[in-house]
C-alpha cells in the first residue's frame, strides 16, 4: 500500500481538477458554442415533432451510462410540466450496437453517439449509417456527426461531464421550441403554450411570441447560465464536502487493499451514474495507468430489480442485493439527487448492519441521508436542480475515483 498522501496536497489537486473543469466549460460553453446548442435544440425538436426518436448509442461501459441516461431524461422529464418524448438506448444487449441500430434507425430520428475512435470503427460506423439514413447525428468526440459537440478537454473524466451537461442542457431546452410551436418545421400554431411549474426555469416563455433568431438567443442564454450554475455547484460540492471526499477515498482505498468491493446504487438518471462509477473503477481510462478495481452495479440486473420491485416492493431492490452481495469490509456508494429515496435510505442500512462502510452524494440540503447522518461519509451538492446535481456528483464520483490511487 502506498502512502497516503497529505490534506493539502489531496486540497491542491482537487482545485487543480476544479480549474481545469472551468477553463474547458468556458471554452465549450463559449458565445458560439451555446449558439450552436440552441440551434441544435431546435432541430431537435423539429425531428421530435414530427414523430422523430431520439437513439442514443455506446460502445464501451461508460458510453453506455451516458446512453441510457439520456434516454431517462427524455422518457421520463422530471421537470414538472414537460412531456415525455421517445428516447431508445442502444448499446449491444441485443448484439452488436451498429446492427442494433440498423434494425431500428428511421430516416426522422436523431442519433447521439458516446463514445471515442479509441472505442473501434463500430461507433464511426453507426454514426455513417445513421447520416446515410437521413437521422440528425450528434457527436461528442470526432466521429464524423452532422453535429459535433466536443468538449476541449484530453482528460476523459472531464469531456464525460461537459458531454453529461451538454445533453441535459439539450434535454431541458428542446421543450423550448414546444412552447413556441409555430417555429417547428411543418407547424402552423403560432400561441405561447402554459408553460406551468416550469417557468422559473424558463422565464422567457412567458412572453408574447418571438421570431426564431430571438428564441435561440434566448435559448443560448439559458444555456450559458446552465453552465455556470454546474460551474458553481462543482466548487460547492468539492469545497464543502472536501474532507468527507478524503476520507471515503481513503475508507475505499483501505478496502480494496484488504480484498474489499465497491458496490454501487441509484435510481434513473442516478442509476446511470452508479453504471459509470462501476465502470470507472472497474474498467479506468487506460493513460491513467490505475488498477481496475472489483466493482458492482446494482442497478444492472433488472431480473432481479423487477423480481424484488414485484414480489416485496421498490424500497427494497436494493436492500435485498446488499444482502445477497455485501460483504463485511465492503464499501457502498450511493447516489441520490434528494437524499431520500426509500431504496436508498434501505440500501444503506442494510449496508451499515452488515458491517460495509457507506459514502452517500446526495442532493438539496441532502435529505434523511445527510440529516440523520445515514451513511459514513456525506458529499452534499445543495442545489434543488436535478440535472446540475447530478454534473455535480459526477464530478464527485471522477474525483473519488482519483483519490482512491493517490
């Protein structure tokens, strides 16, 4: 075991990480590059309007987490208000992801790929066949997409969460162009829809219909400022939930080094962040030079997640795991964006019964978890905005995830 290393200096390279998250999202989130996003939100929405999908498709383990949490964004809107819009993840369960693709792509859909050319030619080639059959390609890595959004960064942990900021702010924003429908390609409803318990997200929907160059003004705008309230949130995550992000790396580190796990945990978009911890520890970015780690996603099997939600009930499908699987010495790492889950609250009960140790990110002021002191280590990302939270808690988790090695 290597020697662990001193406050200040785990201090230093956390703000080091936290400067370089800044100086990619000014770049990526420039004047043009939130114009070209509000474009972007427009097409979309013109393909979602007249019945276009959105197939979200990946390649590796931590393409997938961010394909399939794409795809709970646009089925399930957590935004009050906002309609469900069709949103597939592709990402070989089936068999290989481009003839996945094949076999469902229509010439209205729109394609997002994740994943890099390091990944092998099968994600460049999805991304041709779905050009080839008129689908509206996006991209955040150079694979040949009509639109490509690449984060400015070589660090993977970093362009994962700028793509993650990225594709809620093009989840959030499609809905825009709803609520000025006259501005849809084929549409002639030219009124201002209710836009209800989310207007104060949106404050310009409110206003008298406007010409298209005003809306994606507007729209850019809003994207800019989605960018530097994460921006904030990261320094607010790491800076008051620094010394428990310490000490759960050194909890984790102390557990893989005497032949402990790392089992992880959420529900929808959470659960896909589970699905990229897991993977990160399990499967690192090769230049990092890390040791894979042993680590386990609970949310994986849904046999077992639907058999438990069945026959006793949701707040236990991730209990029940935690007594098939945890073992004493164990860690369990929870992600929550309110702090009060039922699964999770259970889950790490059951974890702190059986003798695992518990790190919980959690979300608003952090709920039960953090009131009660429900878990052994608490980060707290104190926002009520679900998709910052969860930019937030990514950052988090990357972090941890470099800790645990230094």
């Amino acid at each position: 075991m290597t020697a662990a290393a001193s406050p200040g200096a785990v201090r230093e390279r956390v703000e080091r990480r936290l400067a370089e998250r800044r100086e990619a999202s000014e770049e990526l989130y420039s004047p043009g590059g939130v114009a070209r996003l509000a474009r972007l939100c427009h097409r979309m929405a013109e393909r979602f309007a007249r019945g276009g999908r959105l197939l979200a498709v990946g390649t590796t383990a931590a393409a997938r987490s961010d394909a399939r949490h794409v795809a709970v964004e646009f089925v399930h809107p957590v935004i009050v208000g906002k309609r469900a819009l069709p949103a597939i993840g592709l990402t070989g369960e089936t068999g290989p992801v481009l003839r996945e693709l094949d076999l469902i792509a229509e010439p209205g859909d729109i394609v997002i790929a994740f994943g890099e050319p390091a990944d092998g030619p099968q994600l460049g080639q999805a991304v041709a066949l779905a050009r080839e059959r008129g689908c509206l390609t996006v991209a955040f890595a150079p694979l040949g997409a009509e639109s490509q959004l690449e984060p400015p960064s070589a660090d993977p942990f970093v362009r994962q969460e700028l793509a993650e900021t990225a594709y809620h702010v093009l989840w959030e924003l499609v809905h825009v162009f709803f609520e000025h429908r006259g501005l849809l390609e084929g549409r002639t409803e030219q009124r201002v829809h209710d836009v209800g318990a989310s207007s104060f997200l949106y404050p310009f929907l409110g206003e008298q219909e406007h010409d298209l160059d005003a809306i994606l003004g507007d729209v850019a705008a809003s994207a800019a400022m989605k960018a530097d309230e994460v921006g904030a949130l990261r320094e607010q995550t790491l800076g008051d939930g620094f010394e428990a992000l310490r000490a759960a790396a050194a909890d984790l580190r102390a557990s893989f080094d005497a032949g402990g796990r790392l089992l992880a945990l959420g529900n929808g978009g959470s659960a896909t962040d589970a699905m990229d911890a897991v993977a990160d520890f399990a499967g690192p970015p090769p230049a990092r030079g890390w040791p894979s780690r042993p680590a386990l996603d609970l949310t994986a099997d849904t046999a077992i997640i639907t058999a438990i939600a069945n026959d006793i009930g949701t707040e236990a499908i991730f209990a029940r795991q935690v007594i098939a699987y945890g073992r004493r010495g164990d860690v369990l790492l929870a992600l929550s964006t309110s702090g009060n889950s039922l699964s999770v609250l259970e889950a790490l009960g059951e974890a702190r019964r059986r003798g695992l140790r518990t790190i919980a990110l959690v979300g608003y002021d952090g709920g039960r978890v953090a009131s009660e002191a429900l878990a052994d280590h608490v980060v707290v990302t104190r926002s009520e905005h679900i998709p910052r939270i969860q930019e937030a808690q990514a950052t988090a988790y990357h972090l941890l995830r470099e800790l645990v090695e230094s």
